[in-house]
C-alpha cells in the first residue's frame, strides 16, 4: 500500500489511465459523429407523414431507448454470431466497432427526440410565411427553421452529451479497455482507491469541457430567443 504511492508508481498508473482515456476520447468522439446526423435522419422519419414510416420509426425509438444501454451493447456484440449472420473482427478492434455501433444508435435515437421537439417547437406561421415568399421545404428548414431548432435543444443536447462522457464506462462490459476498466484493473492489483479518484478528475474535467462548450454555444445563440 505505502509503495502504491511512490512517485514513480504514480506516473506508472496515470500513464496507464491516459491509455484508457484515449480510448473514451474515441468513443465519445466517434459516437458524436455518427449519432448527431442520424439522429436527424431518424427525427425525419419519426415526423414523416407516411404512417408506416413514421410508426416503424417511433417504434425503434421506444425500443432503444425503453431497454439499457448495456444490454444492446450485448446483444449487438454476442447476437449476430450467435446466429450466424455475422462476425465482428477479433480482438479489441471488433469489440470497439461493436460499442461504436450500439452507442451512435442508441444515443441517435435519443438525438432524434430532441430535434423532433426543437423543430416542431418553432412556430408555423413562419414556415407559411417562407413558403408565401416562394422558398423550398429545404430553404425554409435550412434558413428558418434549423437555427431556432439548434437554439431550443441546446440544453436538453449538452444533458444527453454530458450523459454520453459517462455511459462512455459502459464499453467495459464487452472488454474494452477504456478508462473505468483500466481503472478496475489497477484498483483489483494495487488495492488501493486511488485510481478511482483519478479516474473521476478525467471524467470531471471532461464534463467541465463539454458545459463549457454548451454555455459559449448558448450566449452565441442568444440572439435567437
């Protein structure tokens, strides 16, 4: 215990928890990515006007996010092999694609309920007065409507994003060495907490981050209460 928190022991478990680190950067990055324009998609066919599209739609959407985030991280990793349709490649690489992919469809269709809200929060008046002036859906999405959108999910987008650097600790469940499981792996062979404290710094300067980000964002938006 004592010899734990030798200096030279520190720098040794602190290089190992940037490693896991990085590897959460990337989830996290990766999942932004992917998720922040399919979750667009997604509200689109949620609010199409063709009933089967928009009820098959609704419907994944209540599926994902009605069951746990970590139990789709399973079934997306085990199932497809357990029925043969397909493999994910070995080793580390296959289980990160695995977590990428479960992670940008749950968290897209999350995104896609907060877009649905900001886009039919703005008021329709002003899209019939575009469409009065001779402007194309696309025109009048892209010049009225998508900026007060962006305004309006602000902060119920800086709450899933913030949710998201954390839930980033569920890719442990199928081994992926990301942050909180070099953490475990540390905290089990030096039997000491001290891991775990270091391991919250990362995520709470990681959070200070991204609210920082989302209250600029919000003073540049502000122009459009």
């Amino acid at each position: 215990m004592i010899e734990f928190f030798t200096s030279s022991t520190f720098r040794t478990v602190l290089s190992a928890l940037n490693s896991g680190f990085l590897k959460t950067l990337q989830l996290f990055f990766i999942t932004l990515i992917g998720a922040l324009p399919l979750g667009l998609v997604i509200s689109f066919g949620s609010m199409s006007r063709f009933p089967p599209l928009r009820w098959l739609t609704r419907l994944v959407v209540w599926v994902i996010r009605g069951t746990p985030l970590v139990l789709q991280i399973i079934a997306l990793f085990y199932v497809p092999g357990i029925q043969k349709w397909f493999n994910w490649p070995s080793g580390e690489s296959g289980r990160m694609m695995a977590v990428c992919v479960a992670f940008i469809i749950n968290y897209a269709c999350y995104f896609s309920e907060i877009y649905r809200g900001g886009i039919q929060g703005v008021p329709k008046g002003q899209q019939e007065a575009g469409q009065v002036l001779g402007m194309t859906k696309a025109q009048i999405f892209r010049h009225i409507t998508l900026l007060q959108m962006i305004k309006r999910i602000v902060p119920p987008m800086s709450n899933e994003i913030i949710t998201l650097v954390k839930d980033t600790s569920l890719a442990q469940v199928i081994a992926v060495v990301e942050l909180l499981k070099v953490t475990n792996n540390w905290v089990s062979s030096a039997v000491s907490m001290v891991p775990f404290v270091i391991a919250a710094l990362f995520y709470l300067v990681m959070n200070g981050v991204v609210t920082r980000c989302f209250t600029v964002a919000e003073k540049r938006l502000a122009y459009y209460r």
